[in-house]
C-alpha cells in the first residue's frame, strides 16, 4: 500500500510545533523564593501576575529570577540591618553573583530619612546607598509596596534567559576579617575605624584592655560609649 504525504498536514502540523516551542521560550521561568518570604505579600501579587513560584530555603538573598539573586528590603529593616551591620554580610555574600540587585521596598509608605523614626544621621543612610551602589557594585531599586516590588520582578523574570546556580555558599569569612566583623560590631566603629584599632592594638583582647586615652586616638568621643559596653553588667 502506497503512502501519500500530504504537504496541507505537513505545514499544519510544522506550524503548531513552532508555536509550541514560541510559548515555551517566553514562559517565564519559575521564581525561586525563600521560604522566610511567607509572610510578604509579594509572593501573592506575583501569582496574581500569572507567574510560577516556589519557596525554598535560600542560603543567600530572597529571591532568585534565573540567573539574578534579590535581596528585599523594606524601609525598617533596611535601616536596622544597616545599624547592626547584618546588611554588610549579606552584601558581601550576594556580591560572588555576577547578577544581583537590592530592593528597598516601602518608600512611599515610610520615610527613609526621617530622623526622627531612627537614631542614625540621614546623610549615613544616604551615603551607605552611595556605598552599595559604588564600592560593592549593586544595583538599587526603590519600590513603592509588595505589589510594586513583584511588578519589577515580574517584569525581570520575562527578560533574561538563564538559570541561576542554586548551590552558592554563605561566605566565609578569614580569620582578619572575622576580626574585623567583631569589632565592626560597636556602635559607631565602621571598617575603617575597625580596621585601625587591630593594626594598632594587633587583637580584640588587647582593644578591650587599652585605656580609652588609646581608644580616643582611633575612635575620639565614641570611646567612651564603647568602653561602657566592655563594662557592661549582663
């Protein structure tokens, strides 16, 4: 028996793979989220925009966009994870992606600067922005709400074409630099003034014994704050 191919059911059945394989490449890619993400409202506005997620534990940032790793922030947090130098960590630890942002959600709800709601100097806040956007090289954006911030990552989710690495490590830090994120620790020493005082004093033991005459050298006024802290009763 002889078979007849026919050219009409050829191209008909070449047209509607081709338009199988369009949907699937603009798909967006599933939406990695870390789990302590919950109790956010972006993971519900970003089912609301059509989009898959999934939560997972995230040893680093909180979302991961193919081949991008978010870190969300709103305006509270951020500043109290800037006082307590938590942020640094996680900016040092987002830093080993090629592709990361930060996303300081909230602006239009709360104020970033206003002193009165926070003891730290607004132009701090202004120039530990300047600090992330420079010297460690992340990108910002600023979103109004939960829905604003799942609008971006939506809107990134349709744009690039790559998976993200899932198996990224917390960093580690080395001994000097363990050092230093200890001393960085008490309020009003940065990395520089931390720094300082080991290259000085050569240990922490030796910082907690030196006279706040010494101290006053490195750190001026906030030596007494700092000495007060040593002294401290539990």
């Amino acid at each position: 028996m002889k078979t007849i191919n026919s050219p009409q059911f050829l191209d008909i059945f070449s047209k509607n793979k081709k338009i199988k394989e369009k949907k699937q490449e603009n798909k967006p890619e599933k939406i990695i989220i870390d789990y302590r993400e919950k109790n956010s409202l972006v993971a519900s506005y970003l089912i609301k925009e059509g989009l898959e997620i999934e939560f997972k534990e995230l040893k680093i940032g909180d979302y991961i966009v193919k081949d991008v790793i978010i870190e969300r922030k709103t305006v509270s947090d951020f500043i109290s994870s800037m006082i307590n130098q938590r942020l640094l960590k996680q900016i040092e630890e987002i830093k080993q992606y090629e592709n990361k942002l930060i996303i300081i959600e909230g602006i239009s709800e709360k104020e970033l600067y206003k002193e009165e709601n926070y003891s730290i100097n607004p132009n701090a806040i202004r120039g530990f922005l300047l600090s992330i956007a420079l010297k460690h090289k992340i990108p910002l954006i600023f979103s109004k709400n939960s829905e604003d911030t799942a609008k971006f990552i939506a809107i990134l989710s349709k744009k690039k074409d790559k998976e993200m690495n899932l198996n990224a490590k917390k960093k580690t830090l080395n001994k000097k630099e363990q050092l230093q994120f200890i001393i960085e620790g008490f309020p009003g020493v940065g990395p520089k003034k931390a720094k300082a005082l080991l290259e000085k004093f050569g240990s922490i033991q030796n910082i907690i014994l030196a006279p706040t005459e010494e101290l006053e050298k490195i750190l001026g006024i906030k030596s007494e704050q700092i000495r007060e802290i040593i002294e401290r009763k539990y």
